[in-house]
C-alpha cells in the first residue's frame, strides 16, 4: 500500500519556510492508553457528542491537511531494518509530551516482539522516516476479533502541521477498514481525532479512562458494546 500526497503551492511555500528556518509548534495532545495514565482526572476543554453507530467514510478525513503534505512523503507499511528509526522517532515526538512518560518506542517494540503489532506504517521522506502509526488488537466486550487499538501516532517535530499526521490516519484506517476490521479504539484528544470520525461513545469503555478521552470508530456496522482492553504491551 502507497499512498503519495499531491504537490501544492503551499507545500513549496512550507519548503522555503523551512530552508528560512521557521520553526514548527510543537504539539500538546494527549497520546494513547498509556500516556493517560498521568492524565487522569485532566478534562479536555471540548467535549465532544456521544454518538453510536458511525461508520469511517474515507471521503470524511481532513483532505485540506492531506492536500498541503509534501508530495515525496510516501507512507507505506514498516520494512526490516525500520525498528531503530520508528524508536528514535516516537521518542523525539514525545519528548517533550506533557503527558508522554517516554514509554512509547518500547509499546511499540513490546507488541512487535509480540505479534501484536498489526499495523505498522511509516511515512517517509527522501528515504527518512519522518512519521508513523501503529495498530494492534484490542478486545471490545464480547466482540469477535477485528477490533483495534490505534497508537502511538508520532510525527518528527520539524514536519509537524504539514499533514502527515493526517495522512498516516487515513493509511492506517483504510488498511483496518480493507482488513475487514469491526472498529477502532483509541484514547486521546477528541480535538485532533474527531476529524477522522473517532467519537465518544458510551457503549465502549476503557478501564480508568475518563470517557472524553476514549474515541470510537466503527469501521463496519455493528454494534458491540462494553470495556475496550488493550494488550499488554500498553500495561508497560
Ligand atoms: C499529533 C501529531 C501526530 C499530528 O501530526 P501532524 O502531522 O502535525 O498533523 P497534521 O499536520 O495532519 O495536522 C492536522 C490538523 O491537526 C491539528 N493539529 C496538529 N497538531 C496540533 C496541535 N499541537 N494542537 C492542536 N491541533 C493540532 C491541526 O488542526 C491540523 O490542521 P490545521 O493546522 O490545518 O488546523 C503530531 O503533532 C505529533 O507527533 N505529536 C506528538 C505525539 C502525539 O501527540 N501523538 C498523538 C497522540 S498518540
């Protein structure tokens, strides 16, 4: 799976922002199960609506974001020898994270090392990897198989606000939804994460999780309900 972003004038107009040296905000959302650990009990300014039932839609993600991603930016699935970048990556993003705990790069080796790593897809960029997500199983109640976890997500701090997130969002959802996947789970900002779909849903929880920051999508019609439980691996 490729997926390659167009070139636009905005990207051409970020490129010499860059080589001017304008530097990137930093990010400040929450991450995955683990970070919200320290979190608990924070509450997000924005609250967004309960809803059941929805179901991804590939046209819904934030094209705008995609549109102004740097047109060598590939994003495909992680090759063998990526594993030492992913790890360098991850950490860089969260370094400074005000929820990060630094344990992310070894999620992510702990469920590669387990199988469990489902979906691992970097964006890369003239050969560096500047991005990645991952996905791994998660049980929802009684559910059969095909639910996910999505996280960590991480973008090298110097590309951050070009899209790539985006772009990486929409690689791993279509890669789930073509897998046949039932839904996606993820704890983090409803800000950020409800431009592609993800809202609360008070029919799927996570275990000491304030339900504001645990965020639903269903990729096929269904409606299984009851605790979302990572694997162990976000237990580190
Ligand atoms: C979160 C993260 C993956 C987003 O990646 P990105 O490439 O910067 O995201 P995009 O360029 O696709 O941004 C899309 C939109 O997200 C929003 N966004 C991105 N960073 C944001 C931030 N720090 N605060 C608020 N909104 C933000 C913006 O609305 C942006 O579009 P806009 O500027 O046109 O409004 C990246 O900032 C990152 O790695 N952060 C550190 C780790 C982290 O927090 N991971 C997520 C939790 S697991």
């Amino acid at each position: 799976m490729l997926h390659r972003a167009p070139r636009t004038r905005r990207e051409r107009a970020d490129e010499t922002a860059e080589s001017d040296g304008v530097d990137v905000a930093a990010t400040s959302l929450l991450c995955c199960q683990t970070c919200l650990e320290t979190a608990e009990g924070a509450r997000p300014p924005h609250r967004a609506p309960a809803q059941v039932g929805l179901v991804f839609a590939p046209r819904a993600v934030n094209l705008a974001a995609m549109a102004r991603t740097d047109s060598r930016i590939v994003v495909e699935t992680e090759r063998g020898g990526d594993e030492a970048a992913i790890a360098a990556l991850t950490a860089e993003a969260f370094r400074n994270h005000p929820y990060s705990h630094g344990q992310e790069s070894a999620v992510i080796e702990a469920l590669r090392s387990a199988g469990a790593l489902s979906v691992s897809l970097v964006a890369r960029r003239a050969g560096e990897i500047v991005g990645h997500v991952a996905a791994s199983p998660v049980q929802v109640g009684a559910a059969a198989a095909g639910w996910y976890g999505l996280g960590p997500l991480s973008v090298l701090p110097a590309r951050q606000r070009r899209g790539i997130g985006s772009l990486l969002m929409r690689a791993v959802l279509e890669e789930l939804q073509r897998r046949g996947a039932r839904g996606c789970v993820l704890v983090g900002p409803p800000e950020y994460y409800i431009r592609f779909g993800f809202r609360t849903d008070p029919s799927v929880t996570v275990a000491h999780v304030p339900p504001e920051y645990c965020l639903l999508l269903r990729l096929a019609p269904n409606s299984d309900t009851g605790e979302a439980v990572f694997h162990a691996a976000f237990s580190l």
